[in-house]
C-alpha cells in the first residue's frame, strides 16, 4: 500500500520533534534547521517549513533564528498521553465500531488545532484521509467543540481571535466566532456536539468530552458517518460515546 502525502508529511515531523526531544534529554547540542536536515537527510527547505508548522502548534519552540527545544504543547501532550485513557481508548474505539457501525476517532487538542491521537481500524483503511497525527481546525469538527465544551464566551474569543475562518471547513462550517458559540449553546442543551458537514462534505459527526479525575477535559471521543447512518439514531450514539466516555474517564 502506498504511502500518503499527509502520512509521509506527518512522519517526517515525528521524526524532527524525536530528534529534537532526543538532543535536548541527552544534554548534546541543539540542532538549527540546517543541521536537523542533514542528521535526516532531508531538503533543508521541507525541514524550514515542517518545523515552522510545529512551531505553530506549540510542539517545538525557538528564540529568534537559534536552535529547537521541546514546546510547551509537547510536554502537555506527552503527559496527556500517558494517562490510562489512551492506553484503553483502543477497546472503546473498536467497541464504538461493532456496535454503531460508525467510524471512530479520539482527539486532544493543541492550541486552536485538534490533534487526532487513536483512530478505529474502518478508519483506517487504504485511501482513508485519516491518520493519527492530523490536525484539523478546533471550532468546525465535532472533536474539536467537545474539547471547548467548558469554555466561556471570553475563553473562546481568546482562543479564536487570531484564527482565520474563510475558506476553512466544509458547507455548514461556522465563519465567526459568534457562530461557534451559538452552535456550542445549541449543543450543550442536548448534551452533546453534533456537526453536520462542518469539515467534510457529507460527513455527520457526534463527540463528547472525556474528562481526567479533576473533571479537565484531556480529550475528545467521536463518531462518524454519512447522514443516513446517523439521521434516525443520534441519541442512541451520543448515548454509547457518553457511556464510552465515562469508562475512559474511570480508567483515571
């Protein structure tokens, strides 16, 4: 099966975040976009523009033109990711599938992005644009608005304000930061998040919050499919990804 560009892509940053993480716990010397290029043998442009991206999201950072380190965000992801949830989210992945027939996906998020961390095996299949490792826009997937669930009107204008909405998102996309709070007002009356088109054409996502044993959301747990999949059954799922949820959370 071939590769894809994205996989490809999101393999080559793993590898410079491992490189610079692995430099910098060893006390040896950090690298510069240059040398990070030769030490994997890769185009000194790709690496500038690979690093430049995560940068953006916080999992590397660097003073001026100097050398990389470790970014705030990757010491928060680390952490997150050695909590029980992402060792069992497998189970509830897979049970998710065998039970509704839907596609599957846990998140955290990164800033303004989500960062896909566990996908189910129907997600995963040849010529899937899924991947763990993607990054998607926070306000216009259902991963994404589970994961602001407990922010404020204030604390979502913060986070969003210096994001660009056009041309981000699928048909029923929100394009203000008034729109996503409306649709998270509307979603929290019924208990859960709901997205209907709003990344992919077609696509009709449901997820809710998974919470940590302080009651902080550390990640995202979410459904997919086509309309017809979801249209006649949407408290029944949102009732089993709650439920999926809560478990997760216990594992804490």
């Amino acid at each position: 099966m071939e590769t894809s560009p994205e996989a490809s892509t999101m393999a080559q940053g793993l590898r410079i975040v491992r490189l610079v993480t692995e430099r910098e716990k060893s006390g040896r010397q950090l690298l510069g976009v240059s040398q990070l290029a030769a030490e994997l043998q890769l185009d000194q442009s790709r690496v500038s523009r690979l690093t430049q991206e995560l940068c953006d999201i916080g999992l590397l950072e660097r003073a001026e033109r100097g050398p990389f380190r470790a970014g705030p965000q990757f010491f928060g992801l680390a952490a997150s990711l050695n909590n029980g949830w992402y060792r069992e989210a497998r189970t509830e992945l897979e049970k998710l599938v065998s039970s509704l027939g839907l596609r599957a996906r846990l998140s955290v998020r990164v800033g303004f992005r989500v960062l896909l961390v566990r996908a189910s095996s129907n997600d995963m299949a040849a010529g899937s644009f899924a991947y763990p490792g993607m990054i998607t826009p926070v306000w216009c997937t259902g991963a994404g608005r589970a994961l602001l669930w407990d922010h404020n009107r204030k604390g979502l204008e913060a986070l969003l304000q210096d994001v660009s909405f056009i041309g981000v998102g699928g048909p029923q996309a929100a394009h203000s930061v008034p729109e996503v709070w409306e649709l998270m007002a509307r979603d929290r009356l019924q208990g859960y998040v709901a997205a209907a088109e709003e990344f992919e054409h077609g696509i009709h996502e449901l997820a809710v919050p998974v919470r940590d044993e302080n009651g902080r959301i550390t990640a995202a747990l979410s459904v997919l499919g086509q309309r017809q999949q979801l249209r006649d059954k949407p408290g029944g799922v949102a009732a089993a990804l709650l439920d999926g949820a809560a478990r997760l959370s216990g594992v804490l």
